[in-house]
C-alpha cells in the first residue's frame, strides 16, 4: 500500500541531521534510552527503529552509529533503542522492549517532526533476528506485554524491516560456536534463551513452517557472502519460506563480507545506505 503524504521521501535528498538521546521505557526499575537522529527539515519524515545487536546479551542504543547518522541524512528519523540485555534479562524480554518500542516510536512521532503511519524497523545480527521475530508475531501476547496507554498489538506493525547479516537460526549459529569451540558465544546463547526449545521456537523459518498466523512485512535481508558467524544459507532459508508462505521478502548479499561490517564510514557504508534507502523509498511509493 502506498502511504500518502505531503512529504515525499527522496534518499537523493540530504539533510543535516541532529540526535539526542532519551528515555523511552522504564521497566521493572531498569530505564531503556533511545537515541533519536532526526533530519532538519519540514517533514514529517518516515521513521526508522533501530535494533542493534550483541549475541542477546550486550550492547546498547549507542550502537551503529556509522549507518544510523547517514541514514538520517536521507530524510528519514533513525530511533536507535537499547534494550535490557545481559544476565536475567532472557527471551522474550528483548522481544519485548522492540513491540513497545514500535508503539512508542509512533505514539511520540510528532516530537520528532516523524510520520507514526511510515514507521519501518532495521536490526542488526542478533537484532536482525529479534526484529523480523517481532514484526512478525504482532498478536503474541508474550511480545506485547509491555503496556503502552492508547496502543494496541497491531500499533506494533512495521511498514517495513530491513535485517542486516542476521542471526535468523540461532541453534544453528550455537551449532557453529561449539563446533569451534567458542564458549564464550555458546555462553551468551545459554544466557538469553535458557535452553535448546528457545531457540528453536524463536527460529523464524521455523515460525513459518509451523503455519502460525503471522503479519508479514516487506523484508529486506542483507548479509555476506563470507559470514562465518552466521552462513548466508541461514538467510536464503529464510527468505524463501517468507515468500513461500505469501511475504515479499529479497536477499541482497554482499559479496566477500564478513559479519557485523558497515562500522566505519567509506564505500561500504555508502553502498549499505544506498541498498536500504531505495528499498526503503519503494515501501513509501
């Protein structure tokens, strides 16, 4: 469905951008921030969540700064959210902090000169698979029970999700870490999903091929050819049990990339910015 508007994005625009951070969520005493990178100009811009990675269990809304900023620069506002990570903070409770944080993000758009009906999501490694499994089971009540007055479930609706060398199978990826007998990401897996059925029943090829009733957003995957963190074959999978099951979702892969790369300004981030924001205008018509 095309989003009509007044403004019409263009990422051929480039704006100056300006952030700051705040809180979005306090929950069972911990206080979540979010850093907003909000483009100058008269909007409403769409908006962008972002979901940054760290195996589950690290990292904060501070993350990615060297996509977020250039991202921002095309016009749309970038919400980069941290979320309660780390020990005795397992799944759902990530999953959590994301359904919120959609319904937040548009619930405050206007704050941000943002438009609360052009909200998309791109998530990072372990964030590019809490995100799609997010956007995908909008009605699971483990996933939105974080109340937010005024919104519902289907507030937590992305008009988009772009997913960035994601870790789309996560036994799969345990898999790999023990086989190289990397404990410590073996570790940061038993932390955050307590256990084998976790990781299996948050696997969304799995999702989908269990037949649940699901919302499927346009998707975008971009991963690299040489990730051997997490193979691109995991996200080939994905993707075509998402079309099989009626989404439109496209892999983009990168060829000779690694994961976790686009960390430092330069061509790679430029032809990141480039491949998102076009699907990104696509979306928005």
């Amino acid at each position: 469905m095309t989003i009509q508007k007044a403004y019409r994005y263009d990422p051929s625009d480039l704006y100056e951008v300006r952030e700051h951070d705040q809180e979005y969520l306090n929950v069972g005493g911990v206080t979540l921030q979010v850093r907003i990178y909000q483009p100058e100009g008269p909007g409403p811009f769409p908006m962008l969540l972002s979901i940054h990675g760290g195996a589950w269990t690290d990292k904060d809304h501070t993350d990615y700064e060297s996509t977020s900023k250039p991202l921002a620069a095309t016009g749309l506002v970038v919400a980069a959210i941290g979320q309660r990570v780390g020990s005795g903070f397992p799944y759902p409770l990530q999953v959590q902090d994301i359904h919120y944080g959609v319904r937040w993000l548009k619930a405050h758009a206007a704050e941000f000169n943002g438009d609360p009906d052009a909200v998309g999501g791109i998530g990072y490694s372990s964030g590019g698979h809490t995100l799609p499994l997010a956007g995908m089971r909008i009605d699971d009540p483990r996933y939105s029970a974080l109340p937010l007055e005024g919104s519902s479930p289907a507030d937590a609706k992305l008009a988009w999700i772009i997913s960035c060398w994601p870790v789309i199978e996560p036994y799969f990826r345990y898999e790999i870490a023990r086989e190289k007998g990397n404990t410590e990401l073996m570790e940061k897996h038993h932390m955050f999903f307590q256990g084998d059925e976790a990781m299996h029943e948050s696997t969304p090829l799995n999702v989908i091929e269990r037949g649940e009733k699901l919302t499927l957003s346009p998707v975008l995957v971009l991963h690299g050819t040489a990730d051997d963190v997490m193979p691109i074959e995991a996200s080939e999978r994905f993707v075509a049990a998402y079309n099989g099951a009626g989404g439109n979702a496209q892999l983009v892969p990168f060829q000779g990339k690694g994961h976790g790369w686009a960390r430092e300004a330069g061509s790679e981030v430029d032809e990141f910015v480039k491949i998102a924001t076009e699907f990104i205008a696509k979306q928005l018509g």
